[in-house]
C-alpha cells in the first residue's frame, strides 16, 4: 500500500480526537444528544484547523448505526465508508470548482429524494465563499427550508465574503488558531506512537513554523522526519525550514544595540553565507524585541520563550523603552517591505542598516538647522501641468500671504545654560525658560507640552497636557527636572502633574498659529483671480506641498 500522510492517516475520528477546538466539539456533541440539531452549519477558520474534519465527524454523529450520537461508533458501516470517502449520502463539493449557478442547480435538484442509506442526505460545501453571486441566491431558499432528511455543512476561510442572507441562515462556529503548545504536544504525541526519534527543541521548530496550523504542523513533520532519514533533529530541521540559531538573532541586536559596526559587518557575513529565509529572521527578532518589551513595562517572562531569561534582562536593562519600541517597529516595517526590495537579502540587510542609523533622540547634523523654506528645492513636473502661483498671489492680492514659520525646530542645548531667578518661572516666561533649557527629543516635548501651575516655597510644579501625556516617561521626567534645576539660581524642587487640559501650552500655541496661517493662506489662494480662471478653465486644483507653497496643478 502506498504511503498515506500524516495529516490523512491521523485525521481525528470524533470529536474527542480534536486538538484545540473545545468550544465547537462540546457545542455540537449537547446538541447532538438533545436532539436539537440546526439545518445548516457553516465552519469557518483559518487553513488546517480542522473544519472540513469537524464536519465530517458531524456526518458520522448524524448517520451512525446506533443513532443519532455525539460520540459515533466509527465501527459501522455508515461510520467506515464515511472515514473512507465513499458514503453515498454524504456530498462532498469544491465549491472552487464549482462556482457557476448552473452547478448548484445540478446540486439541488437532487435535494427532493430521501437518502439511500443514511438517515440524512448531507451537502457538505467546502470553501463555500467561492460561489458566484448567482450560485448564492439559488442556494438561499434551499438553505433556508431544507427538506428534512438534509443537511447542509459549510466550510470557509473567508466569511467575509459571505452575503449576510448566507451568514442568517446557518448556526456559525469559528474555529480557532492553534497554540504552539498544542501543536507541539500533538506532533511528540505522534512521534512517539510511531516509535521515532527526535530532538524536542527540534519538534518546537516545526510547532513555530506551523504558525497555528495542525495541517501544516503534520505536513512539516512528514517532511523534516523524510528530511531526517526517520529521525527528527534540530539542526536538519534548521537547515529544511532556513531558520537561525537563536544566538544569531541574539548576536545581531548586541551588535546593533552597541553601535559595533565592525562586529554587525561579521555577522552579517555569516549570516548570507548561510541563505536563511530572511523574512523568518526578522520574524525571530520581533519575537525578541516583544519579549524584551514585555519585562521592561509588565515584568513578565514567557516560560516557554526560545531566548534564556538572562539574555531578556540584559537587553531590557541596557536598551531603553522608546529604543525596543522603535526597534520592534524597524523589523515589522521591514517584513512587510521584503518583498518589494530588489531580493530578499538587500530587504534584510537594509532593515539591519536602518537598525543601526537609528537612534531615539538622536538627530543628523543636517536636521539640526532651522529650516529655511523659502530655499526648499521645487519638484519638476513631469507629467502634470504644474505652475508656481505665489508670483500671481503676489500681483493681485493687497497683502501677501507668508508660509507659517516652522517654530518646531531642534536648537543646539547651548554648553552654559542661562540663569534665572525662581521668581522668573512663570507661566508668561514660561517659554523663554524652554528656549533655554538644554533639552532634546522625549524631555524637550514633554517641556513644549507643559505650563507652570504654581512657583511657591522653592517649589515649581509643571503640569502637562493630557492630549501628550505619553511623553512623561520616567526618563524624560528626570531629564526636565534636572534641567530646569540647573537654570535656576536658587535651589528648588519640580513636580511634575499629568491630565490637565492647557490651551496655552508651547506646543497648542505654535500649533494654532500654524493652522491660522494655513486657513488664511487657503483663503487667499482661493481668491486669487488667476487661480479662479484656472479652476473655471482647465479644471485646475491647488494642492499645498509640505513646505508652506501652493500649486496649481491641472
């Protein structure tokens, strides 16, 4: 007899087989002995979780020998044949193949006639959402007031793209994504009722890899244990699925984490000359960076993680929150990006590089100047009649609209911070005390989003908008205190208040500055009578470009 695959030869045969789906089994199995079975089930659930296997345990419970049962015989001849694919009431249909109203025509006009040797005469629809738009509506009214002796089981991965008269008439049941424990327990499970050797660090691989799928989980095994020679070790399952060792990942992020460009240029180097799959290494290290995040903010560590518990507290207790975070965020962009890279390996290596480049608070010189609008570069049409309209705004109207001044900019901390007095720290003064403060990135806007609530007693206490409450890191907190301390002759304290609703602030005020320039430049604009005889003319739109100008594009 020829082989037959894992996931085939040990596709569960009732309900109490089913790994992970509790919530659907014990559903269907009270229903089943209280006689209150539905008409029509639709299962839905991502690839390999078990729908098309659910329902056909159903097939078994509803068309067993002994009766209507939740726990079928699966020794009956009703049971066999259904397990063997060849019970002649149970109708199996690729809707993929089928997705023509004629199709399901043909389908139903077979509904009538009573079953042949089941109890019920069962449709089970696989990926049912395929259908046609008319396949559907000859369905609706059959599905809806089936005779009695049919049933219908439908199974898709998109609901979604059900119509909602489909949804109503059938009870639904969403089964649900495997954990890795539970596929990982399966496959030892497995492995060891067929008596083959494996390396449990080895299994937990292909569990990961099955990314919540028991199918693909089976399917791997059948393929690492041919891969093997019959035995199931970590290192050929390394080298089957193109995963790296996890102290690569850990090496790479102490390399980054350092700003050792020498070290990380290495062990790049090592890393292409094995060809991993590179989308599955980025994948790994926002596995890390989670897990690191999650024991700097919530002091939790996963017991099951692949990375030791030292490694996570040495990384968490020498990167920075804000740092994790921009991290975590690098690597996911740059999974998503893999693809549209030349190959795989420039998308990998740029995401290390952009890694690297990138530090929280930390600015190119270039982005250090004040930038000056009226010197911006302006782009050269190519396509679109495109033509700068200022000189035209200028001619017409009675006064000349300027771009708003870009008053967010990052000032040099000056090497000897200005003094003041303690009676100087006021909300008024409030925003010449910032302008000389030493600050930079977190702690400047925590500065910028702040007002002064009271100076008393060599006391200050600075409250900050709720709207940016996110900045008060303890960090940056620090960083604010102590700087306004040194800028103030006598010796004082700080405290800091969060959740108040200040209109006042540095940061509101630049703010409503900016969008009143903005309008009034809008209004001008659009004024304009050579904006309006484009406009009437030639359909043209003015569009605003980042730097304060306006065009007219036709």
């Amino acid at each position: 007899m020829s082989y037959q695959a894992l996931a085939r030869q040990f596709r569960p045969q009732n309900f109490t087989e089913l790994v992970g789906q509790e919530h659907v089994s014990q559903a269907l199995i009270n229903g089943l002995e209280n006689d209150r079975i539905h008409h029509a089930f639709l299962f839905t659930g991502t690839r390999g979780v078990g729908k098309t296997t659910v329902a056909r345990i159903l097939a078994k419970a509803l068309n067993c020998e002994k009766g209507v049962t939740g726990s079928p015989c699966g020794v009956c001849s009703a049971c066999m044949q259904i397990s063997e694919g060849r019970f002649v009431d149970l109708v199996e249909v690729d809707a993929a193949s089928r997705t023509g109203v004629d199709d399901t025509r043909e389908l139903l006009e077979n509904v009538q006639y009573a079953p042949t040797s089941g109890r019920y005469k069962i449709y089970l629809i696989d990926e049912v959402h395929m259908f046609s738009k008319s396949s559907f509506n000859a369905l609706l009214k059959t599905l809806e007031e089936p005779p009695p002796h049919v049933k219908f089981l439908l199974a898709t991965t998109e609901p979604k793209k059900l119509p909602i008269t489909v949804l109503s008439r059938c009870l639904q049941f969403n089964l649900k994504r495997l954990s890795l424990t539970q596929i990982n327990d399966h496959l030892i499970k497995l492995l060891d009722l067929q008596n083959i050797a494996y390396d449990a660090s080895a299994v937990e691989l292909i569990a990961r890899a099955a990314d919540g799928s028991m199918r693909d989980g089976l399917s791997l095994l059948d393929q690492s244990i041919a891969f093997g020679a019959g035995n199931v070790k970590e290192e050929g399952v390394k080298l089957m699925l193109g995963t790296i060792d996890k102290n690569s990942v850990v090496g790479l992020l102490s390399s980054i984490a350092a700003k050792d460009a020498k070290n990380l240029s290495a062990q790049l180097q090592q890393i292409f000359e094995m060809s991993p799959d590179y989308a599955m290494f980025l994948s790994d290290m926002a596995l890390l960076l989670h897990e690191i995040s999650l024991l700097q903010i919530l002091n939790k560590y996963i017991e099951n993680s692949r990375f030791d518990k030292q490694t996570i507290v040495k990384f968490a207790q020498s990167i920075s929150h804000e740092q994790v975070q921009l991290y975590y965020q690098i690597v996911i962009k740059g999974q998503e990006e893999i693809n549209l890279a030349p190959d795989s390996k420039t998308g990998f290596e740029m995401t290390i590089l952009r890694l690297f480049a990138f530090k929280i608070g930390q600015f190119p010189d270039a982005e250090k100047k004040t930038l000056d609008t009226s010197q911006a570069p302006k782009s050269t049409p190519t396509h679109n009649v495109t033509t700068n309209i200022a000189s035209q705004v200028e001619s017409t109207a009675t006064e000349r609209t300027k771009p708003p001044v870009a008053t967010n900019t990052v000032q040099e901390p000056t090497q000897s911070p200005q003094k003041f007095s303690l009676n100087d720290i006021t909300s008024a003064n409030w925003e010449n005390i910032f302008n000389a403060l030493p600050l930079k990135g977190t702690a400047r806007e925590l500065a910028r989003n702040s007002l002064v609530i009271s100076n008393t007693n060599n006391e200050v206490v600075l409250s900050v908008d709720k709207q940016t409450h996110a900045f008060m890191t303890e960090r940056a907190c620090s960083k604010l205190k102590q700087a306004l301390a040194d800028c103030v002759k006598e010796s004082i304290t700080v405290q800091l208040n969060e959740g108040g609703d200040h209109t006042q602030t540095i940061a509101r005020t630049e703010q409503y500055i900016q969008d009143t320039n903005v309008q009034e430049t809008k209004q001008k604009v659009s004024q304009n009578p050579f904006v309006q005889n484009m406009q009437d003319n030639f359909d043209a739109e003015v569009i605003q470009i980042k730097d304060g100008q306006n065009f007219l594009e036709v």
